[in-house]
C-alpha cells in the first residue's frame, strides 16, 4: 500500500508548545504574503512564450542540480536521469529517469530538497500518496495530465503562486529578447533581469572569447580597448535597467577588490585580451573590476550583488562531458575583511550605492560578514545561501549575525533557484525559520510580540522588496518599521 503524503501544518515550528504558539501566529502574518524573488535562474523563456512544460522528468529533475547532484553521489549516471549534456540534448526516456528518481527518494530524507519535493507534489499537484518505485509511473502520469493543461502554463503557475515580482540573471551577451517578449506581451506578471558580467570579466570562464565577441556585437564598442569595454559594460547596464533589471550579479571565486590606478588598470586590461594572463592577472582584473561595477552602480542605481567562494566545476569529467552548473560546485573558505578594503576604501560610505554580500562559508557571519554589514553603509547580508538555504542554515544566519548586524542590514530571502515549481516552497520554510527564530526572542522576553509581528512581515515581503529597490512598485503590506 502506497504510504500517504501529507505535510504537518507546524512543520520547522519551534516543539516547546509555549513558543510554537507564539511561532504560530507570526506565521499567520506572513504565510500568505506575495512573494518577492529577487535573485534567481528560471528561464524567460518560460514566461515569454508560456508554453506547456514538457513532462515531469524535464520539468522537476533534470533543471534541478539539488536533486541529481545527490543522485549522482550514489553512482547514478547523468545520462540515466535525463540531464543534458553540453550540446544540450538528453538520450535518455523522461519515463525511466523519472522512476529511477522514484526509486531513490530515501536518499533525500532529513534534506532542504525532500522539504521543497512534498510540498510541490502535495500543494502543486494535489499528491496523497508518497513518490515511491510503486507510484512512479502513477505520478509521472498525472503531472503530466496537469502540465497539459491552461492551469499549469508558467504564467498560470506564476499567478497561482502569488509571485509579485521575479528576477533571472543573464550576461551581457544575452539579447533579452524573452525579456522584451515580456515586457511588450501586456501580461501583467513582474518578470525581470539582472547583469551577470562574469563571461566578460573572468578571462578563465570557457565562454569568455565567445561572450567578448557577442559583447562587442550587442553594446557597438570597441570591447578590446579599455575605455570601449567599460563603456560597453555601461551600455548594456542601461539595456537592461529597460528590461526591469534592478540588480547586478557578480560570482567570482573570492571576494577580492582592488581600484587600480587608470593606467594600471588598463595595461591590466591590455593583458587580458591579449592572451598573456596568468591566474594572478586574472584574480587580479576581475578583483578591479568588482570596483568599477560599484562605480557604475552608483552611477546607474542598480544594486550590487557579490557570490563569492564557490570552486565551479570542481569534477573535470562532468564539466567535460555536461557543462557548468551541473552540481559539482564546491564552497571554498572565503577572506571579506581585507578582500573588500579597496572597494570599501573607496565607496564603502557612498549615499546611494548598496552592496549585498552572499557566502557559502560559514565561519565568516560573525567573524567578518555581521560586522562589515553592521557598520559601512552600502554594505547589505543576503541570506543563506546555496548550501547553506536549509531550516538549519536559515537558523544558523540568524544566530551568527542578528546580535551585530540586527535583522535591517539583511534583505530577507531570495530563493535563488532553477526550479520554477520549487519556488513557494523554498519562500515558506524561510518564512516558517524565520517566525520560529522570531517566537524564541518573544518567549525569552528579547522582543515585545507586537515587532516581532512586524519583522516577521519584514523579513518574508518589505526587506527584500526595499533591497532590491522594488518598492517603486506598488505600496507594500505594511510599512517598514526601521
């Protein structure tokens, strides 16, 4: 008999019955709030051409490197589990991916992924019963019923959600043109971008020669010298500010700034193109230009993000043989201190300019991250992130850096993900984290409940909203009390 599925309404509530009372209630505040997106890496296309998605195999496993990543660890081959490879085509049936999938939920229990996977199957499609090898094909077939149908349509599904507003990231070579499609469709639905220049900056990216070529192409400069590559950068900033972008994104391997004088700095440049960088001109020109982004954000406004300390592509063979971002990233220890000294140096008290650090290494939230951001003025925490965007890494954040940077120098969640369906689930554990860190400070007498009822409908809607300067939008549920 296939077991049944169904999610406990104080799930990741605090178990002292005093305090999941009081976590109870907050949750009502927020449980129902919109959603703001701020940071992710659905496809545009989705939204621009609405089309049916294609089967569940395509649509919930093969995106989603959380799910196949672990999958993998236990010797199941890519191939087998339908994600494609680098030219971006798959051999294998979506049916029989789908029920090796079914025959190893086991591997995700107690995980962030078995969280996300029952409230999708149970809350989006309507599942009673578990995903186990004996209603694999059950499932495969009814999601796939639904998915034909006007209701489970991206734009549908975005409306269902309660989305409000939602962000993808595209690089400088990217044409926007789904994001035009959008925007000149008359749907109502906020669908915008964000500049993520790392194939032009990041001479090591195996894009970089071809992006360059596209770079020059779209901006019109001449993307070789270096006054024609930063005014491309400029050029193709504004493109996407008309395209909704709010943000930058920047994901290099460490967090290393440096503001080079301008004749350095472009002899610098000169070495880049020309082919003769080494590693350390390489670290060395992305690190100078994480300080002309800043320049440039505070000319145009769009807020900075930073994702530092990830090794990419650490497994050779899957990098080879599938690409970048196919689950084998590795975080790496990470210095923020004395990396962000130059740019601090030169902006870190800078009217206007706002800076959001992310990290995948934890030792650094009290030691570095809590203080930095609880004192320079540009400087914002994103919150936990990748690895880490889990009950107990969400609980953790909270811990290591409320008592210095308080909870105003945080910019709520963003769920920075490829799994469009995943998406109100990701939202509603942090809201859950949150109101349960929330209840404890009211249980202890830390916090009156009357601003915990306020901070926990700034932390799930006004924060991230207000961070991402989508506030220009339409008025928030309540104002933002600090």
């Amino acid at each position: 008999m296939a077991k049944s599925l169904k999610l406990n309404d104080d799930r990741l509530l605090p178990v002292e019955p005093a305090t999941r009372a009081i976590a109870r209630a907050l949750y009502a505040e927020v449980r129902g709030l919109p959603i703001i997106s701020p940071h992710g890496h659905t496809d545009p296309v989705w939204f621009s051409q609405n089309a049916a998605f294609p089967n569940a195999t395509e649509l919930l496993l093969a995106p989603d490197h959380y799910l196949y990543r672990m999958l993998y660890s236990q010797g199941i081959s890519l191939e087998s589990l339908g994600v494609p490879d680098r030219s971006g085509m798959s051999s294998a049936d979506p049916r029989a991916a789908w029920r090796i999938f079914a025959a190893n939920q086991h591997l995700f229990r107690g995980t962030p992924s078995a969280m996300w996977l029952g409230h999708v199957f149970a809350e989006v499609f309507g599942f009673e019963v578990r995903l186990e090898p004996e209603t694999a094909d059950f499932y495969f077939d009814a999601v796939n019923e639904k998915l034909a149908t006007p209701e489970f349509r991206p734009r549908a599904l975005f409306d269902r959600f309660n989305i409000e507003a939602l962000a993808t990231t595209e690089s400088p070579s990217d044409s926007l043109k789904h994001h035009l499609a959008i925007r000149d469709s008359g749907w109502g639905g906020q669908v915008i971008t964000a500049y993520r220049p790392d194939p032009v900056i990041d001479v090591e990216h195996e894009q970089f020669g071809q992006a360059m070529e596209r770079f020059a192409e779209l901006s019109g400069e001449d993307v070789y010298s270096w006054r024609g590559y930063l005014e491309a950068h400029r050029i193709r900033r504004a493109a996407f500010k008309d395209a909704g972008a709010t943000s930058t994104d920047h994901g290099h391997p460490t967090a290393a700034t440096a503001d080079l004088p301008p004749a350095e700095a472009a002899a610098l440049f000169e070495t880049i193109v020309s082919g003769r960088a080494g590693p350390a001109e390489a670290e060395l020109f992305r690190a100078q230009m994480l300080t002309e982004m800043a320049a440039m954000s505070l000319d145009d406004g769009l807020v900075m993000q930073i994702h530092p300390g990830s090794f990419r592509n650490h497994n050779a063979g899957v990098f080879a043989g599938f690409g970048r971002d196919k689950g084998a990233d590795i975080p790496t220890s990470t210095d923020y201190v004395r990396a962000l000294k130059p740019l601090l140096d030169r902006f870190g008290n800078a009217p206007g300019l706002s800076v959001i650090l992310f990290t995948l290494d934890e030792t650094a939230y009290a030691r570095e991250l809590a203080p930095l951001a609880g004192h320079y003025p540009i400087l914002k925490l994103g919150p936990a992130w990748w690895f880490h965007d889990s009950p107990e890494g969400m609980r953790r954040f909270r811990e290591q850096t409320t008592e210095t940077a308080g909870f105003y120098n945080t910019v709520g969640f963003n769920d920075d993900t490829r799994a469009f369906l995943s998406i109100p689930a990701r939202h509603d554990v942090a809201r859950r984290v949150d109101c349960g860190f929330l209840a404890k400070l009211v249980a202890e007498h830390r916090l009156d409940e009357g601003e915990a009822r306020e901070l926990a409908v700034d932390l799930a809607y006004n924060l991230p909203k207000r961070a991402y300067r989508l506030d220009r939008q339409p008025a928030a549920p309540m104002a933002l009390s600090a």
